[in-house]
C-alpha cells in the first residue's frame, strides 16, 4: 500500500545537516473556532522553532525555508474549502535534504509540531495499521457492486449488472429450463466478479474482503474464490444493494475497526504465550527496548501512549532511566518520547509495529511487548 510505503521510507529517512519538522493537525473545520486554534498551534510553534539555537548556518537557512514555508502551508490550510478538506493532515518538511511529503488522513490526528533529527512516525504508522484496505463486494444473483475502501474512504468502484432474458409464462419443461438457466447464468455471473475480485486481491496482498448478500447468494459467490482468496474474508454483511456510499463506507469501516480490534488482541496474546513458552518474545519496557537497542524486534506490540526517555545523541542509543552518559558509547543524552522513539527504530530495521488501545492483558507488562528475531 502506498501509506505504508511511504512510512518505511520517512521511517529510514535521516538528516544530520538540518532538521526535519514533522507536523500532525486534527483539521476537521466544524466551526471557526477549530481553525484559529490551529492557527494558533502553528503560530506558538513556529516562533519556538525560530528561537532554536542550531550549530550551523546551513541547518539554521534549512529550518528558516522551512518555517517560512509551513507558515504559508498552515495559513493556506486554515483558509481551505470544507467540501475538499481532509480531518488529518500531516507534513514532513527538511529544505537541506529536499523533503517535502504532505499527508492528508480520512481521520484527524493528534496536534503535534516536532523537531528532530528523523521524521516522527508514531501517529502515521497508528494511521497505517489501522485502516486496512478491503474490497466491499456486494452480490446478488444478476447484480453486483464492488467497492475498493482505502484509508477510510471508497476510492473506487465497479458496477457489475447484465441484462437478463426476461421471464415468460410457461410451465413444464421449459419452466425447468428456465430454472436451469437462471442458475446458469448466476453461477457465471460469480465467476466473472470473482475473477475480477482475486485479480485486485492478488496485486493487494494486505487487502481484505467484505461480502454482503443474501445468504445462499453469499455462499454459492464464496464457492467461486480460490482457498486463498476465501481466508481474506472477514465478514458476511446484509446490506441493501441500493445503499447509498455513505452507508455502505461506514458500515465497512465498522467491520475493519472489529477486525483490527482482533487483530491487536491477537497480537498481545502471541507476545504473552510465546514469553511465557520462553519462545522468540519479550515483556515489559527493558526487556523490550534491550531488543530495540538491538534490533532484534521482529514486531512491536505496545499500547499508545507518550513514554519519557533518554535518547544517545551520537549511537541512537535508548534509555528508559536517566544516566550520565551513553553506556555504550559515552555520548550525550536528551530527553525523548520513547514510544515515538521505538516505533522510528523498529520501523528503520524492518519490524513491524502494533499500537494498540489500553489492553488489560498487556497493561501487566507496563502496556508493551516484542516478538524478536533471535533470543
Ligand atoms: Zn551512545
């Protein structure tokens, strides 16, 4: 997916000459009052940023160019037109690395203005799990309506409809025939829509698949997907053909945010059995960032919240309790959000990560686990 590839490459991306602002805004313009405390958010920061002492004239142009920049981006934001608008945005900017990625989100973020030596992709990466593409297939005998859901919108759709011959008054054998024909018909029509579904679901990998239709219906369009194709539905809907998008988008996102809710307390159990079976997981914050710090993390498991830190300014180092100097290699350390921190260093190495909702289970291990590469 597109969000998901752009996170890995923002994740990896690193500039030691300037540095990169990462901005969240919840822009969802329900009243005037909602732009101007945007405004005002920009503002606040944006003379912060200016403020900053940095050690060259290179970094300190880069981040003038860039504040000037998010300034006119920020007031032509607050400015927009509902109709067009997006409730999240987020922009990565650093003028001296020539970085400049606008991110417009279907739900709004966090406010957050962040200065640092890395793009910070906690809230993306949230954003990127969490909406899971699908394909809404609503089927009956004759009809069909495919809906292509990304990002928590219908980005695309197909209408499938074939004239069928219509039905005459006789009995007997030609009633037979016709009953004959009606399946006929049916089961090609399936196959048609199948055929299209898998060769979308086939060049989506992570895409998941919504049915809706009536039960019979449902089954018989199930029978004609491949095995693979059938173990990505999540759900068997009842909609009515004729929903308009609106309703169709949401019920569709109730099924995604189920299916994610299942997802995170699937995860949390793997990391919890497999700990307790002294397999390839850890609990707990230092057992956790010890695997960071090492980057061993196969994939992150950890509820979303901020968590202070220390940050080793020359090794990256990571540091839940505050010491003099980087064990490792004796450089200076600086407060950080560890959390965004993890999710940065686990995302830079190839894992995965899985922020979750507050979870009971987890919250006995301080709320985050990892299962890891090797021991
Ligand atoms: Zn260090």
């Amino acid at each position: 997916m597109e969000l998901t590839q752009e996170l890995r490459t923002l994740a990896k991306f690193t500039s030691v000459a300037a540095p990169v602002i990462s901005v969240y805004l919840d822009t969802q313009w329900r009243d005037q009052h909602q732009r101007e405390r945007v405004s005002t958010f920009l503002r606040r920061h944006i003379t912060q940023a200016r403020s900053l002492r940095l050690d060259t004239d290179a970094a300190r142009q880069s981040l003038e160019h860039d504040l000037e920049r998010v300034a006119q981006w920020g007031q032509r934001l607050v400015a927009g037109n509902v109709d067009v608008h997006m409730p999240g945005m987020a922009l990565f900017t650093c003028h001296a690395a020539d970085l400049w990625v606008e991110l417009p989100a279907s739900r709004p973020f966090e406010d957050a203005f962040i200065l640092a030596e890395r793009p910070a992709v906690r809230q993306l990466a949230r954003l990127d799990e969490d909406y899971v593409s699908a394909l809404l297939v609503l089927i009956d005998s004759r009809a069909a309506r495919v809906y292509e859901v990304v990002l928590g919108d219908i980005v695309g759709e197909v209408d499938f409809s074939h004239a069928f011959p219509g039905r005459h008054k006789q009995g007997g054998w030609a009633q037979m025939r016709y009953q004959r024909h009606v399946l006929e018909y049916m089961e090609r029509h399936h196959r048609e829509v199948a055929a299209d579904v898998t060769s979308y679901l086939e060049a989506h990998p992570h895409a998941l698949l919504i049915l809706s239709g009536q039960t019979d219906i449902v089954t018989n369009f199930r029978a004609t997907l491949s095995g693979p194709m059938q173990q990505r539905i999540i759900e068997a809907l009842r909609l009515d053909m004729h929903a308009n998008r609106r309703h169709l988008l949401e019920a569709a996102q109730e099924v995604l945010q189920q299916h994610e809710r299942r997802e995170e307390a699937a995860a949390v159990q793997r990391v919890i059995e497999r700990a307790g079976q002294n397999g390839l997981a850890v609990l707990g914050l230092q057992a956790t960032l010890a695997a960071v710090n090492t980057s061993r993390v196969h994939q992150l498991v950890m509820q979303d919240t901020a968590l202070p830190g220390w940050r080793c300014l020359m090794c990256d180092h990571l540091l839940a309790h505050a010491v003099l100097q980087c064990p490792l290699c004796g450089g200076e350390l600086s407060t950080t959000d560890l959390c965004e921190a993890m999710v940065s260093a686990v995302l830079r190495t190839d894992g995965a990560v899985e922020l979750i909702e507050p979870d009971a289970h987890l919250a006995r291990y301080e709320g985050i686990g990892a299962l890891v590469r090797y021991a």
